[in-house]
C-alpha cells in the first residue's frame, strides 16, 4: 500500500469530523465539536498511526484509539486554557471565552469519558495493559501542568527541575501515542519501549525548540506575539539558563524586569534578549535540544523494524524538527 503522512492526516481529521461526541444538550457538546475543529498538527493521534506503521498496515485498528489520543490531548488544552485565562486557541477565541468556563470544564470532562469509549476499541487482551498506560500517561500530564502552575510563582527554577515538568507535561504523551501505535500493532515489548523513550526524546526536543523560537524564530509564520514567554515571565529553559550565568548589573537588572508588574512590552523584550544574547543561553538551548533529538535517532536506529518504515518516521520528526516558526 501507498502510505503518505499526508494522507494519514486527512483521514484522522475525517475521522474527528465524522465522530459523534453527542448531541443533547448542545451547550454540552458543541464545545467539544468547537474545539476538534480548530485544527492543529494531529501529532499525537499521527504518531500513534505511524508507531502501529511500523509494525502492521491494517489501519482500520488503531484509528479510534488514534482518536482517542487527540480528544485527550484537546480536553487537556480546553482546562489549561482555563487555568490560563488564555482568550485564544489557534486564533480562534477558546471555549470558556466563547462559551464560559463552567460549560468548558464539563465538556472538557465529557471530552475526558469520550477518549475512554475510544481506546475501548483496542482488542480485549490487550485492553487491560493500555488503558494503565493511558492512565499513568494521564496522569503524568496532570502532575506536569501543577508543576508548570506553581513555577509561576517561584523566583527560580532549577534546570533539572523544569526538565522533569516538561517531560510529564508535554513528552509522556508524545511517547505514548507511539508506544499506543507499537502495541496495537504487535511489538515486541523492547520495541515499544524503545518507541516510548523516542517520543520522549523527541517531546524534550520539541520544548525546547519551543522555548527558542519564542524568542528568535519567525513569527510571522504562526502569528504568535513576539517573545510571549519573556513579557510573561514564563520560566522557559532560556530565561532559567540566563538566571544562572548572568553576573553583576546583568543579574540585577534581570530579577528587576521579573519583579516590574506594568513595563513597556518592546523594552522589556529587547532588555532580556540582550541578556540571552550575551550570555549565549540559545546556543545552550540548542545543544541541549539536539542531545534529545540524536537520542530519540540512536533509540530509532536499534528497533528492529522495516528501514523504509521507519524512514517515515524519521522524516517526519526531521521536518518538524527544521520550523522555523
């Protein structure tokens, strides 16, 4: 068979549209229907079809559970929008905006159940072990947001610590919906674990990706503020890197934007990425990011599965890899 990433794509997003999440009350289910149709990269749901690749072509098999991966991920994002008070998601106003928050938290706990009825797709032998995974995953993305929550209000981070909170929030999904894919598709344990700790790796080297081209990357490609993370004081690995090497003045005119409550949004943003740039913070975000993505290929290059299969997967992770927005 003929497989393309691109058509993997525009059947999980077919099967998103076509999906029945509910009908009565509206006000309940038309958030959830809202939300799935922002769009988005489908990442999670397109991994877990690509780790199912890797080992099996019946794609009729993991396609719910696929599903089920992108409303878990879309009923994190309607909370932590919440939590946020974040008044867009993908351009377009978010549901508590549109809505209020108490209709988004009850769809996002409808979203929640629905994800559930989707992994009840998954052969009932193999049930019982998905589903801990699922929860151990669920659960860690949780404890990931609380930490993110309560670096907000520390003066500082330590490094390994941030780490660790970006791993539960951010990477622990990105592993499971491969090893979900792995699983479905037959893998052996070793191989699945090894497509757990390449999401992992690969969800580490995203972040920080994230981190710098919040800062330098090309916004106009994405329509992001500029430097959102640095007007936020948002403890991102760059911001915590330069809080640990700035000396002198540097030190102290830093902690003095983190403390300012009104500024001027551009100074602000020219004063702290001077700092970065003195103190080369993006050349450490860099190499660290790139540690992550040469482990996620080493981990890669020893599953013993089908070169050309897994050139897919490479390719794929090397494009998102190289944005520059």
């Amino acid at each position: 068979m003929i497989f393309s990433v691109e058509g993997v794509v525009k059947k999980l997003n077919k099967e998103i549209d076509n999906y029945n999440y509910g009908i009565e009350p509206t006000s309940l289910y038309e958030p959830i229907r809202y939300i799935m149709s922002l769009g988005g990269k489908r990442m999670r749901p397109l991994l877990g079809v690509l780790g199912y690749y890797l080992f099996a072509d019946d794609f009729k098999k993991i396609l719910k559970p696929a599903l089920a991966l992108e409303v878990f991920h879309n009923f994190t994002l309607m909370h932590d929008d919440i939590m946020d008070a974040a008044p867009l998601r993908r351009g377009k106003l978010t549901v508590h905006n549109k809505w209020n928050n108490n209709i988004a938290i009850l769809s996002g706990d409808t979203m929640l159940i629905k994800a559930y009825d989707l992994m009840l797709a998954v052969d009932k032998d193999l049930l019982p072990q998905v589903l801990l995974k699922f929860n151990k995953c669920a659960t860690e993305v949780c404890e990931g947001q609380q930490f993110d929550m309560e670096f907000e209000a520390l003066e500082s981070v330590e490094i390994d610590k941030y780490l660790n909170m970006i791993r539960l929030k951010t990477s622990v999904l990105l592993g499971y919906s491969l090893e979900l894919g792995a699983m479905i598709g037959g893998a052996s344990q070793k191989d699945s674990d090894l497509l757990y700790d390449f999401g992992i790796n690969v969800g580490m080297g995203f972040q920080l990706k994230d981190d710098i081209l919040d800062v330098y990357g090309d916004h106009e490609k994405v329509g992001k503020q500029v430097a959102g993370d640095i007007v936020a004081n948002k403890k991102t690995y760059l911001l915590i890197r330069a809080m640990e090497k700035a000396e002198g003045k540097d030190k102290t005119e830093l902690a003095l934007w983190l403390k300012q409550k009104e500024f001027d949004k551009e100074e602000k943003i020219k004063a702290i990425t001077a700092i970065y740039d003195k103190y080369e913070v993006k050349h450490d975000a860099e190499l660290l990011m790139n540690s992550y993505f040469d482990k996620a290929m080493e981990d890669l290059t020893k599953l013993r599965s089908d070169l050309l299969r897994k050139g897919v997967l490479r390719n794929f992770i090397l494009q998102l890899m190289q944005r520059e927005g």
